[in-house]
C-alpha cells in the first residue's frame, strides 16, 4: 500500500524525475497509477485523514489533492470527508502559491466544485 503522508510530505520522487512537472499532488496520482481499487481506496482513507493532519502543509496538500482525486472517488465521499473534518479546514493555508483562498475549507469546496 502506499503512504499518502509521505508522498504530500516530499519523500517519494516521481517515477521518471527527468520527465516530470508537478507537485507532490501529481506524484501522488503518478504513484496510484495501475493500482487496484483495494489500493486506491485505502489512499483516498489516508488523503481523508490527512485534512485534520497536525502539519499545515501537508494538511493544504491533501486540499490541493481534491482536483486530482476527484477523478478516482465519487465527489460524495470527499464532501463527507470535508465535512467530517471542517474544523482542521476552517483556517489558513500554508503559503502554497497553487492555493488562491484565506481558508482550506474554501479551497476545497473550490477544488471539489470546479470542473
């Protein structure tokens, strides 16, 4: 399985670092590619859990996954999954120049709402 918290936090490195022009986000979807539906869903968990994460900046991260991962999950579960965690999301994001809201919770109902 893999380790959604350290691929948000920069320890995993994409597949072919010569070819690639993300982020950590993008890393993270690279890394689900060809992976079963066991695999998948236990990542979408770990990103879910990764909303109340202690660490800003991974906690903007996992926010900024929501465009990617929307394509993978039914957007029902990451608005539960938002909704669950609205506390840890009802505050300012790390410094990411990608987040363009004053709270994470607005950045992600953004990213979960745009196309």
């Amino acid at each position: 399985m893999l380790d959604v918290r350290n691929i948000l936090d920069g320890q995993v490195w994409p597949r072919n670092v010569h070819d690639f022009g993300g982020d950590v986000t993008d890393i993270l979807m690279e890394q689900l590619e060809g992976c079963g539906s066991a695999t998948i869903d236990d990542a979408m968990q770990q990103l879910f859990q990764l909303f109340e994460d202690e660490n800003l900046l991974i906690r903007s991260y996992a926010v900024l996954a929501i465009s990617n991962i929307k394509k993978l999950v039914d957007e029902s579960m990451v608005h539960s999954a938002l909704e669950h965690s609205v506390a840890s999301l009802k505050v300012a994001p790390a410094p990411i120049w990608q987040i363009s809201h004053s709270t994470l919770w607005d950045e992600a109902i953004f990213r979960l709402t745009v196309g």
